[in-house]
C-alpha cells in the first residue's frame, strides 16, 4: 500500500503535522485562528508573545488508531507572516514602536 502526500498534512505514525501561516499582530498580541483537522473546523488560541516556529499540540486530532477509538495528535507549527510592503505612515509607526522598544531596554 502505497499512502500519498497531503497537501496540508505531514503524518508520522498516528500524529499530523502542519504549518498555519499567522499575521505578525496576532503572534504579538495574541487570539485567535481557525485551522482544519481531519474532524472539522477548530478555533486555537495563539498565545501572546508567539515566536515564529512554535509548535501547538492538540491532543486527539490526529490520524484514527486502527482497531483502537483513539486518536492520534495534531501538532500546529506557526509560521509568522510579516508584511511585504509598508507605506510611509506605517513604517514611522515601526519606528517610534522601535524606539520606545530600544529606551525600555537600554
């Protein structure tokens, strides 16, 4: 038996493995963000202060255990999307935030 590549999806035994894409804001503030699992639509708390990379578990979401009423896991790697282009007003709001950042720290 031969399984084919998910698009989505990376499996290793019974455990799923994904990337989810989420907007600098969001890994600096904190929320929300919907993914799909194998069972639907899930809404997971992404926790403030998130650093590119981080790995999230969800326990029971991923692949059925044949023969067992188990699941394995899905673990949620978050990838953080910085933006392509500022405009001027933008870009000197970075700054000031920069600043700020760098007389906190000094």
């Amino acid at each position: 038996i031969r399984v084919q590549h998910h698009p989505v999806y990376k499996r290793k035994g019974d455990d799923l493995y994904m990337d989810v894409p989420i907007d600098l804001f969001t890994a600096l503030l904190g929320g929300k963000q919907e993914i799909y699992t194998l069972s639907g639509k899930v809404n997971i708390t992404i926790p403030e202060g998130t650093q590119n990379g981080k790995q999230l578990r969800l326990r029971g979401k991923g692949m059925p255990v044949y023969g067992r009423r188990s699941q394995g896991d899905l673990y949620v790697k978050l990838e953080v999307k910085l933006p392509d282009k500022l405009n001027a007003e933008q870009k000197e709001l970075i700054r000031q935030v920069k600043n700020s950042f760098r007389k906190q720290y000094a």
